[in-house]
C-alpha cells in the first residue's frame, strides 16, 4: 500500500475458503493446497484481489486517506513463513498488526476469513488520528 498510507495487506485464506469459491466457480474441490493448478490460482488472487481493494476503499473513505494498492501476489506457506516477511519489512517500526475477521453468506453457508492490515508506525498513528482512536 502506498499514497497517504503505506503497508502490507495480507489476506489470509485456509482450504475450507478456498474450496467454497471453487465451487462457486464450478471448479473441482482440493484436498491440499499442493493442487492449486494455474486456473485456480488466478481464480483465488482474483478473488483475493477484490476483497482486498474493497476494505482499502472502505478505509480510505472512512478516514479520508487516500491508499494506492500494488499488484497482488499469493503465497502458499505456514503462517510463520509468510508472515516473515512483512515482520522483517515493518518490524523494526512497529509492532501493531491491525486484524480484520470478515463473514460470507452464500446460499445459507458461512465462511469466516481474515485480512491481516501492517501499517508502518507513521501510517498507523496517522489512520488512527483520523478515525478519532488515537489521540497524542
């Protein structure tokens, strides 16, 4: 993320996600994430991608700032590998990890999924202000 906000968004998504957008997308269920073929990697980074410019869009509008995305890339990993990399990016200056859980209903099911914010500390502090969360 970068303009008036800079950071890393990670999305973060398990197989019982992931299987239910396939299915959406007529596409066959996996077992392990070691079967995402090209078709369903660009079907979930698409996805993904969506999601992600949605909530940036809603905190951009929400506190004023404005925030230009990146290009997207998707990682399949453990937890600790993936998120080694924004901690050795923004780690030294902060560590405050903004968390938000998000809910999909679709024909009565539910499935919950996570995007991760990691704000440098200036970028934070100031989305903070402007929500009226933080005051100095």
């Amino acid at each position: 993320m970068t303009g008036g906000f800079s950071g890393i968004m990670l999305y973060l998504l398990d197989l019982n996600f992931m299987n239910f957008v396939f299915e959406r997308l007529n596409l066959q269920k996996i077992n392990d994430y070691e079967e995402i073929d090209e078709i369903r990697s660009s079907a979930i980074s698409e996805v993904s991608n969506i999601i992600i410019s949605s909530y940036a869009n809603a905190i951009s509008h929400l506190s004023g700032i404005p925030i230009n995305l990146s290009v997207p890339a998707m990682a399949i990993n453990m937890l600790g590998g993936i998120m080694s990399v924004p901690m050795i990016e923004y780690g030294y200056t902060t560590d405050k990890i903004m968390m938000i859980g998000g809910k999909f209903i679709c024909s009565n099911e539910k499935m919950s999924s996570n995007l991760l914010m990691l704000p440098d500390i200036k970028s934070l502090n100031f989305l903070l202000k402007k929500l009226g969360v933080y005051n100095e």
